[in-house]
C-alpha cells in the first residue's frame, strides 16, 4: 500500500514496525504526503510518525483474548483446548515454551496437563525432565508462581546453549 503511494505521488497512512536506533521494535503510525512546488510538481514528501506501541499491544491482546474465547467454546477436549491457547499464547509473546499446569483433586499438587514447544532446545529439557510432572507449593519455577500467586519467568543468556533443569524448574 505504502508502495504504491508512492509510485502514485498520494497521502499514505500506515502503522508498522520501526525500529529505534539502539534495535529496539516499536508500532510507528505515520502520515507521508508528496510536496508540490509553486508549478504543482511533487518535489518530496513530508512525513509525521507516532508512537503508538501502547495502542497497538492493548489492541494485540484484545485479539488475542478473543481469538481464547472462540477456542475455550469449540467441542473439543480440555487437552486440545489448552494446547491450542498454549500455542496461540507463545507466538504472540514469542515464547520458546509454554505450559499448562491443573490443581490435583485434592489441591495438594500442581500437574503439567499440556506444553507447547517453539524451540528444540526446549523439547530437549522437558525430554529430560519428563518425570518432573507433579510439583508442590513452592517447588521450582513453577510452584513458586502457584505459592506467591506472581508471574515468574525464566530467561536464557543470550546465546546460551547449555541450560541446565534446576535452574529452570
């Protein structure tokens, strides 16, 4: 569309990724217009850019929220439904892994009903850690989150191969 306009000498309006100078993405909504001289000929373009990566993930989230809903409404299992949302939920934070985890019958225990897996780096730790089903308050990363009630995430060095499970779990 932008290309177009341009090839055209017409306004443009458009939001996209841009991207600050140290490489940081954000959402950039800008108007480009051509500029004519005093004969009328279009001699360049002038263009306005705003920051609108607030506007933008509220309305990502919202798509997303919906996108959960129709899922959670299909006729289909509690398994291929959170598998699903896993899914759904890792691509658009762009995780590697993403994991469900149900109260036991008792409350007691926390059991890992389904995962969803973006990396081979992560299939490779939960091959590892595969017995590492059931977790107690407290235990681990995730028994941590069940305790305080917080968000936890775990973070890779950056071009870390070597991952070791205790740190992760």
């Amino acid at each position: 569309r932008l290309r177009t306009a341009l090839n055209n000498w017409e306004t443009c309006e458009v939001t996209t990724i841009n991207y600050k100078k140290n490489g940081e993405e954000f959402w950039a909504n800008f108007t480009i217009s051509p500029v004519t001289n005093e004969k009328g000929f279009c001699t360049h373009w002038i263009s306005i850019e705003k920051d609108v990566t607030e506007r933008k993930n509220e309305e990502l989230l919202k798509e997303l929220l919906r996108k959960i809903r129709i899922i959670f409404n299909e006729p289909i299992g509690i398994n291929a439904t959170l598998n699903k949302v896993l899914k759904d939920v890792a691509t658009f934070g762009d995780f590697n892994l993403a994991e469900s985890w149900l109260l036991s019958a008792d409350r007691k225990q926390i059991k890992r009903a389904t995962y969803y897996v973006a990396d081979v780096n992560m299939r490779s730790i939960l091959n590892r850690t595969s017995q590492l089903t059931l977790q107690n308050p407290g235990e681990g990363i995730v028994g941590k989150a069940w305790e305080t009630q917080e968000l936890q995430m775990w973070e890779a060095e950056s071009g870390s191969q070597n991952i070791l499970e205790k740190d992760v779990l």
